[in-house]
C-alpha cells in the first residue's frame, strides 16, 4: 500500500495504519478520537470490536487511513477465528502497526503473545510504534518501566504516552504518523471520515447499546443487521433492522419486560444514529431467533470477516 514519490501533488502523503492490541486497549476509543467522530462501538465489554472499520484522518498534506481491528485474544468459536485473521491481515497489510497496550495492566501474557507474533506477521522494515494506553490510571515511575519493558521485548518504532479517552498525547501520535505514511495521492476524499457503508455503521450503533445494556455472553451471541435503508422525500431516513439471537430464551431477553429493553435500545440508537447523520432517522428493530447465524457465510459478510479463516 505504500505511495508513490512520483504521484500526486508534492507534499501529499497517504497509508494505511492498524491499531492493534487485546480486546479492550482502547482502538476503536483513539480511532474515534483521530477521526474526530464515533464511528466504532466503543464498550466497557471485551470484543466489541468485530469488523475491520476504516477510518480517515487528515493531518495537514497526510491522509491517515486507520484500520480498526478486533482485539487479539485466543479464539475458541469460529467468529472468534475470524475476528482474529482479519486484525492480523489488518496489521500485515498496514504501511504502519500501532500496538495498543493499557498502562494499568502492563505486559500481560496476551500482549507478550502478540509481540511474539509481530515478529512473524509484519513484513521486515515496517514501521511498529508502541503506544500505551490510559495512562491517567498509573503513576509516571510505572509507565516509564513498562515502556522500558515493552521496548526491551520488541525494537518499537516510536513510543507514545496516550489516553484515547481524554485526548492526552494523540495530537503527539497523529503528527508523527503524518509524517512516517507514504508519500503519493489520497486514497479518499478530503471530507470523507470513513470507508464503510453507512448501513453497517448503523448497525454497529444498534450492537454497541445492546451489548451496553445486556449481560454477560448475551451480547456475543447476537448480532445486528440494516434489512433496509430508505431514504426518505423530506430528508429522513428509514431504517430497519434486525437483531439475531441464538435461541427463544434470548430472544426474551433482548425484549425485555413488555418490549422495554428493546424500546431504549432503540431510542439509544436512533438517537446516535440521528446525530451521526445529522438528519432525522425512524429507526424499527425486529429480533428474530436463528439457530445458526454464527455459522453462516452471510452472517460474516455482512461483518466484513471472512467465513473461511474461521476454519
């Protein structure tokens, strides 16, 4: 994916940069945060995380093109296999990897895998920067023995002291990334903040407040899709969608006592959804019950992974 010298107007740089780490380091936090718009759920909730969301960020003449990727855990399902594939096809295909680490759980047995595994994944001489995570939550004296730690355990392109959530040091990061992306033509247009459809971002802020407002493997066990997107003669649009549980019981559940959780979830969602659109938005969910979707080929289109690596 590296630029040309030759292209383009002088000046004018443009790559593609992975965030990675394990489930909950706060990627689709800063992704969000680079991109100036929430365009990935973001939960408390490990794995929330399931597509390869693409997000644009300009930096002066440099386009920064972020690849979201779900986190990087031990799989166990097939989605949870595919889910790992495409966060490292992510990272492998990226002119620069960003390994996202939280301060306050420092060098976990996930983030020493995931070194182990940068060494074999990523193509010799692409660039990896380290940036950890949170660091409001830890004293200075730490952070400084983790980085210390961290680069002792793989040659880390730059380190960076970050809090996705607040703003701290990403100003630091993005500058730095503006300069390392390859020189060469914008992939997207300059207004353009994200490379997925809006049917999917839509559905993507329907599964965020379910899993906010569910508990515990409910949420990893239903998945959201937009049936159908109208767009409507006043400026409106219609959206239904439809929520796919694995049996009855949950199907109660997602309802709730006389359809309450599924009404907020919905108002949550159309409301965010109304915000991100900056237009009116009638919102109709429907969930329906179906056995098998986490073996379905169509199930993991619809989610951008590909059905065969979860083989």
């Amino acid at each position: 994916m590296a630029g040309d010298d030759t292209l383009g107007e002088p000046g004018k740089r443009a790559g593609f940069v992975a965030l990675i780490g394990e489930p909950n380091a706060g990627k689709s936090t800063l992704l969000n945060r680079m991109v100036g718009a929430k365009i990935a759920a973001v939960t408390h909730k490990v794995q929330t995380t399931r597509t390869r969301i693409r997000g644009v960020c300009m930096e002066g003449q440099s386009q920064i093109v972020f690849v979201d990727t779900p986190g990087l855990f031990v799989p166990r399902r097939r989605l949870d296999r595919a889910m790992v594939a495409a966060a490292w096809g992510g990272a492998a295909d990226a002119d620069i990897v960003v390994l996202m680490v939280e301060a306050h759980r420092g060098m976990t047995e996930g983030v020493e895998k995931i070194i182990d595994s940068l060494r074999d994944r990523i193509p010799q001489g692409q660039p990896v920067a380290l940036a950890i995570n949170k660091i409001d939550r830890v004293k200075a004296e730490v952070l400084l023995g983790l980085a210390e730690a961290l680069n002792g355990a793989f040659p880390f392109a730059r380190t960076f002291m970050i809090s996705a959530d607040k703003g701290y040091g990403v100003a630091d990061l993005r500058a730095w990334l503006a300069g390392q992306v390859p020189a060469g033509e914008w992939f997207y247009p300059e207004d353009q903040i994200a490379d997925v459809p809006l049917r999917v971002i839509a559905a993507e802020i329907t599964r965020e407040k379910l899993t906010l407002r569910l508990h515990e493997e409910l949420p990893y066990q239903l998945t959201v899709e937009t049936e159908a997107w109208e767009e409507k003669p006043d400026g409106s649009v219609r959206i239904a969608q439809l929520v796919y549980v694995l049996r009855d019981g949950h199907k109660g559940i997602v309802l709730g006592n006389k359809g309450e959780t599924i009404k907020a979830v919905g108002q949550a969602a159309r409301a965010e959804m109304m915000t991100f659109l900056e237009r009116p938005v009638h919102l109709f969910l429907q969930v329906k019950v179906r056995p098998g979707w986490l073996d379905e080929k169509e199930r993991f289109d619809e989610m951008g992974l590909d059905f065969r690596d979860g083989d």
